[in-house]
C-alpha cells in the first residue's frame, strides 16, 4: 500500500512542489488550466463529459454506502431539466454501521505515511481533473452557476483550492521529523533514547456541502482531512448531491487501487428535511467538522458539536464604500460586473454600497448620490442589456428563497435599478433575474446590516465618508463579512479604510476598476475569509486551517 501510494507523490512531485513554492511566495499560480477551449483540453472532452454529465440523468447513481436504506431523489436543476439521479439514502438509524464502516480502515491509512497518503490524494485530484466538463455540468445544473464558471469556479479553481490545502498539509506535517535520537549528558555514559514521531488522524471529518459551491467549499476540507489521515463523511446539500458524489466515486476508485479501504470517504445523501446533519455531527466519532451555509446552523455547529473542531463559513454583510474616483466609469463597471457575477448568489459578493450624501468627486467632475446610483445601474444595464450574453454572466437563481429576497427587496427604499426576469435561450425553464439596486439610509441598518443573499444590493446614502468607514467597520465587525472594498483617490481615506479592514478582520480590495473583483480570490496567493470576522471561523487555506486536523504522536525508547 505505502509503496503504491509513494509512487503516486513521485509521479505528482513536480505539481505538489509548485504548489508549495506558490504559496510561500504568493505570487500567480494555477495547476489546473481554467479555459475550457479545446486548444486546452481537446476537441471531444466537452462533449464527452456532456455525454458522461448526462448519463447519470434518471439513474440509480452506483455507489455504496454503509447504513443506507434505499434510495432517494432530491435534486432539481435551476434550468429546469429533470435530473432524477437516485443516491442511496443515510438514514439516523444507519449511522453506527456508517461510522464503523469510515473507521475501518483509518488505521492502514495512519501507518501508509506521509507521503503515500499524499500521493494517494494528488491522484485523486488528477482523475478529478479528468472528469472536469462532467463535474462542470453536474456544479452547473445543481448550482445555477453558468457553464463557464461552472468550469472555473466548480472544476478548475476548486482543483487549484483543494491543491492549495494538501500542500499546506505537507508543509505541517512534515515540521517535526519522524524519528530523532535524544541525548542528554550525564556522569558516565550519556542517557539515551530513540523517539518516534507519527501524525495522525483525528478520527473521522464530516463535509457539510452547500448548494451554490458544491465542489468548491467542500473539496479543500475534504482534501485537507483526507491527507491528515482522517476518513471523511460526505453530506451534500440535497440540492447539490451530483458534483460530490462524482468526487466520492473518484475517491472510493483511487483508495481501493492503492489498497486502502475505500470506506475512507463515504457519501450520506438524505432527503431534505431529513435534518441528518445534527445526528451526524453529534456523533462521538466525528472530530472535524467544514460547513458553509447560514448562520444559524454554523452557530449551532460551533456550539453543539463541541467533541470536534469546527470550521465555518457564513452569511456576512460585504461592504464596498465609495470616496472618490479618477476612473469612474470604469469604477462602475467593475462593480456592475460584481454585483452581476451569478446573479450575487456568492458569499463574497458586495451588498453594501456606502456613499457620502453630498456625493463624490470623480474625473468626470462632480457625482451627485443619485448620479452615482445611475452610473452603476447603466452600467449594469449595459453589461446584462443582451439576453444571450446576460444569462452567461447571471446563470440561474438556486432556489426559492432567493427569489423570496428579491421580491421583498423593494420595499426597504427607492429601486434605483429594477430587476428583471430573462428568457434564457437554452434552457426557457430556467429562473433567470437580474440584479436589484436598492438606495436607502445609513439610519436603515436593520435592513443593511443583516445579510440579503442573492441579486440584491444597497445603495447607502451616509453623512460622509467618515460615516462610511465607521458603517463599514461596524457592519463587518458584527455581522462578518468575505470581502470588502475601497474607492478613493485620497491616501489618507486608503489609510483609514485600511485599519477599518484589520479592526473588522476583513480582507480588503482599493480601488478595483480592472478585470479584477472584490468577489473573486485567487488560490495560492488570497486567502478566502479571515477567521477574524462572523462571517467565517477559518480561511482558505493556511497552516491553521490544516495543523489542528492532526496530532503528532510519539513514542520513545532506551538506546
């Protein structure tokens, strides 16, 4: 078993090598091309892995799992074409069979080492790789998300976030050595012991996946977990099963090929409403825990599932404040791009916008409040003004709930930008809308500083820009956020701005007007969250996120 999987890590030295220099200097780096052209991956490989997405519709998905009673269907695509992929179901009363069966083979995967788990994983990622316009499809039609970034952002970028992970994992555990010769002087001959240094496993790692990123808010806790030598459980959202039970299949095959127990990674679908997440979370043997999603569950995990360690990414309020600008138009298209990029639908998307009443100074001159708000909606207007191209940058609403936001939005101020429902020329039972821009008060943070998920964005009308600062400090600070942004051509705003963003504990983007945006994050080189902030106890990725998945345990002995 070690052997195969050591020469997996020979085989994948060169990208794991790359991946840790990346981000020790956190420069540009991207193991996993993010174009789906052809040039890049072949003239069939979309329609093969359209083929291969659409073999699954209205199967029985083939795939054991411990404890599971029957099967069930959960999934419905938010372009409207029927799914049905049956799973098997996990069930309460199946969890001690599945528990049993995930700590099986913990022990072979303890003893494989380092860099035979590590291999093992590295090659996981690469036949994830090989699936890529599969699993594309699959994120496209259980997200919502355009194919594009279906491609990007489920394929090629997760690949690269769960990368990140392992290599920081390798970084970790390999600080101490595995074994060391200890000597201490004494009268006559020194005092000698052999001491055997192993890391090991928590135990078992629960995923909890979300519906809007299935593969990539999962795989870098997953990954992470895996090569520490824990086994993992993962729970798909019951609207986002495909993209994970693609990755589990892939798992299962590597681990069994290299002689592992392939119950080191399981998947348990329940039927929504089932509530399967707090018996499993509970359970004595899971010790780790990754949930993205609302608030009120992540809190609930923190405080309930106290035998693991948690980690959580939440709703959060992302704040951009606007100061003044010498590139104004280009100021509001990147923000029309932002606010449009899947309709909002992601946890790093702007929805506080702070603006001085008086307005701001620009180099197109002097910028009311109002003229603000219109330079934003035309731009908005301009980008999503063609069907065809809109529903590309927009894709398609998740799920009911947002719509719910949407249509409850205008009520809380003036519409500055109405939002509207598109016919989306591929797939007409899609639920396309576009963005809605909401001008309010800085008095109105009953409704500002709470968290609207989806295509819904505030105008703030404030004092100033002090104002702003402080709204933007406060809001962060107690209700989190992902992101957040600065546009000013003052350096002391910059500055003031700056020590808001450590005080609140946020990542912060200044004066963004290229083809760079607040909700986008860069493996290798940006961390995803802070852990500083409500919105998230942790980040992707960093030495926290992956040392305390396992403990260095020794032994020792006389020489």
């Amino acid at each position: 078993m070690t052997t195969i999987g050591t020469d997996r890590l020979a085989t994948h030295r060169e990208r794991l090598d790359a991946a840790i220099a990346a981000i020790r200097g956190r420069g540009y780096h991207s193991a996993f091309p993010e174009s789906p052209s052809p040039r890049v991956y072949g003239e069939t490989a979309a329609a093969d892995g359209k083929a291969a997405f659409e073999a699954h519709l209205s199967t029985t998905y083939a795939l054991d799992t411990p404890g599971s009673r029957g099967t069930v269907i959960t999934e419905q695509s938010p372009f409207g074409i029927t799914m049905d992929v049956a799973y098997p179901r996990t069930v309460e009363d199946g969890l001690d069979e599945l528990m049993a069966a995930a700590q099986q083979g913990i022990s072979d995967w303890r003893k494989a080492g380092i860099d035979a788990r590590t291999g093992v994983t590295l090659e996981i990622l690469t036949r994830l790789h090989q699936r890529v316009f599969e699993l594309a499809n699959a994120v496209q039609h259980s997200s919502g998300q355009a194919f594009v970034m279906a491609f990007q952002a489920g394929g090629a970028h997760a690949l690269d976030r769960a990368l990140e992970a392992v290599a920081y994992a390798y970084e970790e555990m390999n600080r101490y050595p595995a074994e060391a010769t200890w000597e201490k002087p004494a009268k006559g001959n020194p005092i000698r012991m052999e001491k055997t240094f192993t890391v090991t496993g928590r135990g078992v790692a629960l995923v909890i996946g979300c519906n809007t990123f299935p593969t990539w808010n999962s795989w870098p806790g997953l990954f992470a977990s895996l090569v520490t030598g824990n086994a993992v459980v993962v729970k798909p959202h019951p609207l986002a099963v495909l993209p994970l039970a693609i990755t589990v299949e892939v798992c299962r095959e590597v681990l069994a090929e290299a002689g592992f127990d392939p119950n080191l990674v399981t998947l348990a679908v329940e039927r929504a409403g089932d509530g399967l997440a707090k018996p499993l979370a509970q359970r004595p043997e899971v010790k780790l825990i990754d949930f993205t999603g609302g608030t009120e569950f992540g809190e609930w995990l923190e405080q309930n599932a106290t035998q693991a360690t948690v980690f959580t990414e939440k709703a959060g309020v992302n704040a951009v404040v606007i100061d003044s600008t010498d590139a104004f138009k280009a100021l509001c298209g990147n923000l029309a791009f932002t606010l449009s990029l899947y309709s909002g639908q992601m946890c790093t998307t702007t929805q506080n916008i702070f603006v001085p009443a008086g307005g701001i100074e620009t180099d197109e001159g002097h910028k009311s409040f109002d003229e603000v708000g219109a330079g934003i909606a035309g731009a908005m207007g301009k980008l999503l003004g063609d069907d065809a191209r809109a529903v590309e940058i927009l894709g398609g609403i998740v799920n009911q709930a947002v719509i719910s936001r949407l249509e409850l939005a205008p009520e809380y101020g003036e519409v500055v930008l109405e939002s509207r429902a598109i016919q989306h020329p591929s797939f007409p039972d899609a639920v396309v809308r576009t963005p809605l821009l909401v001008a309010i008060d800085a008095k109105d943070d009953e409704v500002y500083g709470h968290e609207c998920f989806g295509p819904v964005s505030f105008l703030v009308r404030t004092a100033d820009t002090e104002e702003s600062i402080d709204l933007f400090r406060s809001t962060v600070t107690e209700g989190g956020a992902m992101t957040a942004g600065i546009y000013s051509t003052d350096a002391g705003v910059l500055e003031q701005a700056r020590d808001a963003a450590l005080d609140a504990g946020v990542a912060l983007s200044e004066n963004l007007t290229g083809q760079v945006f607040v909700n986008q994050s860069a493996a290798f080189s940006d961390f995803h969250g802070t852990g500083a902030n409500p919105a998230a106890n942790a980040t992707y990725t960093d030495g926290a996120y992956v040392a305390s998945r396992f403990r260095v345990i020794q032994s020792r002995r006389h020489v």
